[in-house]
C-alpha cells in the first residue's frame, strides 16, 4: 500500500516535472534578460532540459539498473530546489505586476521589461535563500526538549531522559569539525538514553569508521542503542548489521533489550528498516520477531527508521515510538505549516499522538535529523536533536495527553 502511494504520487510529480522544466527552458529562450549574452540563454535552456531526465535516472539507479553516482543524486537535488525557487520568485513577481497594472493603468509593466522582472526575481530569491541555508550552517544543533506524560509508566522510571539522534549522515555535507559539535552537545545533555534512529552514514562504507572515532564515546547512563536505516543497507547491503556492530554501533535488528532503572523496566525495541526487504531473508521488519521477548508492565520504547512503520501492531504495543528518515523535508515549517515531508509522509515531523482513546498516551516522534540528503540546504527545518523526559502522572490527577517543554 505504501509503496504503490509513493510510486503514485512520485510518476505525477515526475510528469509536472518534466513540463515545468520545459516552461522555464522556453523562458530563458525567448525572454532572457540584456545581461544575458549568448550563448549564456541557450546553454541554460539546455541544463533545464537535460535535467529533466534526472529523476529517471534516480528510479533506474535505486532498482539496480544504472550505476548510482552521488553527484548525479547531488545534481538532481539541486536542480529541483533552484528552479522550484526560481519559479516562486518568478510567480511572485508577475503577481505583483498584475496589481500594479491593475492600480496604475497608465503605466504599466508589458513585455520584456515585464520578464525581465520576473528572472531577476527569481535568481534575487534563489541567492537570498542559499544566502540564508548558509548562515543556518554556521549554527549549533537545535536542541528540542520535550516532557511526556504516560498514564502506566512506572514512578520509578519517572524523569528518565532519552537523547533521540537522527539522519546524521556521516560523510555527506559535514565536516568532522561540525559532527563534533554535534556530538559535544549531545554528550552535555548526559541522557539516560541515547538512542539512533537510523542513516547514521550517507554512501560510504570508510563513513562508518568517522562515525565510530566522533560518536563512539557517546554513551547514555543507562545504554545507548541504534537500528538501521535506508543508507545503510543502501551502502552496506545485506552485511549492514554485522559491519555496524564491528564499529561498536549498537544495532537492534528486530529484537530487544531491558533497561532496569529501580524497580522500573524499559523495554527498547529495534525494528528493521524496510530498505532490508531488498537484501532478502532475515532483513527488513519483523514487528512480531521484534516483540517477542516484551512482558505485560514493561514500558515500551521502540525505535525504527521510517515512520511510515508507526501503524497496526506498533502503535497499539509501543507506548513511545522515535523515528526519523523524512528530514522533515528539509525545506518549510512545523505543524500547522506545510513542508516537503508532507508529500510523502503522513508523520512528517514533531509528535504525533494515536487518535483512538484506547491508545491515549501511545506517541510517536519524528526528528528532522541532524544531516542533510541531496544538497547542503535546510530552511526552516534546522539540524535538531530531541531529550525526552518521561514522566508519570501525579497520583490522583488525570494525565496530560503530552506537553513540549522550551
């Protein structure tokens, strides 16, 4: 089922594609600015058009059929955000135009001055956008920090801290100095709990070994735990869980470990990712393998890569579930605005709470990660990392559905 959406929604998207490419190839054909000499307009109108077999070449590449090269998933990004902004600012302006026209008759904006217009928005935008992604690099990780309430948990597991790491993408964007700083605040938290919800490396089999050496000392107080993600079976193949165990990284593949804190007991759970189905048997998820082991009173803690797993059998038994894999799109906003996750995902970003009473306080959280897939660009969805604090509702009160503190 979500696979057929995706191919849905990926074939349209890939169609309106194709011809909005053409629509901006044919503007800088015929109405190319003055500052444009030959044979600059014909040369662009050519990358718009041999860009628009990119996303062929993406499909052809992830089923085994074309080589993948990282620079043409790099090209491809690239291209779909500079001519998406492009085309904004492009719109922009020839909105603008329109009410002037229609408030000052006597004089209005027509023909080349009025496409004019319209490009050199367009590329003003685009530069002011990456002007922006730039200084947001400059940045330290965002630290979000929330405080759920779950009607069983034990007292004795109240307070508890979970630090959930996400889309790290060793090797991809970030220099070594930048995943330090990363890890610096990390390890300042001093969380319970450190848990990765999967793509700590991008494309490199050597990335797991920078992620070893900078990540490898950052431990939670009471353990740290890992599944894998899309990259990792991408880069690693069916030998993903072995070789990331070899690095020290603590991979859960489809079972489960205990935490005791007092007389509490946490159960952490780690389901594959659905990237594993591809490397045959013994790879992907298996939630009833994964729940085998988990004994009535546990709290459970359950970590998977991909949120589009967060349904069924996982939410009625999970009473916190942590995923990441979306970046949140990488480019808009929080709930209630939209971004580039929404397309594709139903849990995009942020906290999601099950929506049948019978599973009041079962809750999902999906970080935007700290990495960056295709291009070096994130607005306003900036690196995050979360700390969870669990808590128990005070004796005798109703439990809050949930609250985020700053």
């Amino acid at each position: 089922m979500i696979r057929q959406r995706f191919v849905r929604v990926f074939w349209s998207s890939l169609i309106l594609y194709e011809l909005f490419c053409l629509f901006l190839a044919g503007i800088i054909r015929d109405h190319s600015p003055s500052y444009l000499p030959p044979p600059l307009p014909g040369i662009l109108e050519g990358a718009f058009l041999l860009a628009t077999l990119l996303p062929l070449y993406l499909v052809l590449s992830f089923r085994g059929f074309l080589p993948r090269r990282r620079i043409l998933n790099v090209l491809f990004f690239l291209f779909y955000f500079s001519a998406g902004v492009f085309f904004v600012g492009f719109l922009l302006s020839q909105t603008l135009i329109a009410l002037h026209n229609l408030l000052f008759s006597d004089s209005k904006i027509t023909g080349a001055s009025r496409w004019t217009a319209g490009e050199s928005t367009g590329g003003l935008l685009l530069l002011t956008l990456f002007g922006i992604a730039l200084f947001e690099r400059l940045r330290p990780p965002r630290v979000i920090r929330k405080t759920l309430f779950f009607p069983g948990l034990s007292p004795d597991l109240s307070g508890t801290t979970l630090l959930h790491l996400s889309d790290l993408h060793v090797g991809a964007w970030q220099g070594k100095g930048s995943l330090r700083r990363i890890a610096e605040t990390a390890r300042g938290l001093s969380a319970d709990l450190v848990v990765y919800t999967g793509d700590m490396i991008d494309y490199r089999p050597e990335e797991t070994r920078i992620f070893e050496k900078i990540f490898g000392s950052l431990q939670g107080r009471l353990g740290t735990f890992a599944v894998l993600g899309n990259h990792e079976y991408w880069t690693l193949g069916k030998r993903a869980p072995d070789f990331m165990k070899s690095r020290g990284v603590p991979i859960l593949k489809n079972e489960s470990r205990i935490i005791q804190r007092r007389g509490g007991r946490i159960r952490v759970v780690g389901v594959d990712d659905p990237a594993g189905e591809d490397e045959g048997s013994g790879c992907g998820p298996d939630i009833a393998r994964s729940f085998q082991d988990v004994e009535e009173g546990e709290f459970v803690l359950v970590l998977v890569h991909q949120p589009t797993l967060w349904e069924g059998e996982l939410k009625d038994r999970a009473d916190l579930t942590l995923s990441g894999h979306t970046h949140g799109g990488q480019i808009g906003g929080r709930r209630p605005f939209w971004n580039l996750a929404r397309i594709f995902f139903r849990y995009d970003a942020g906290l999601f709470e099950a929506e049948s009473p019978a599973l009041h306080g079962h809750f999902l959280h999906v970080s935007t990660g700290l990495g960056y897939y295709g291009i070096p660009v994130r607005l306003g969805m900036a690196p995050e990392m979360t700390l969870i604090t669990l808590c128990a509702p005070a004796s005798g009160s109703p439990a809050p559905a949930g609250s985020s503190l700053p």
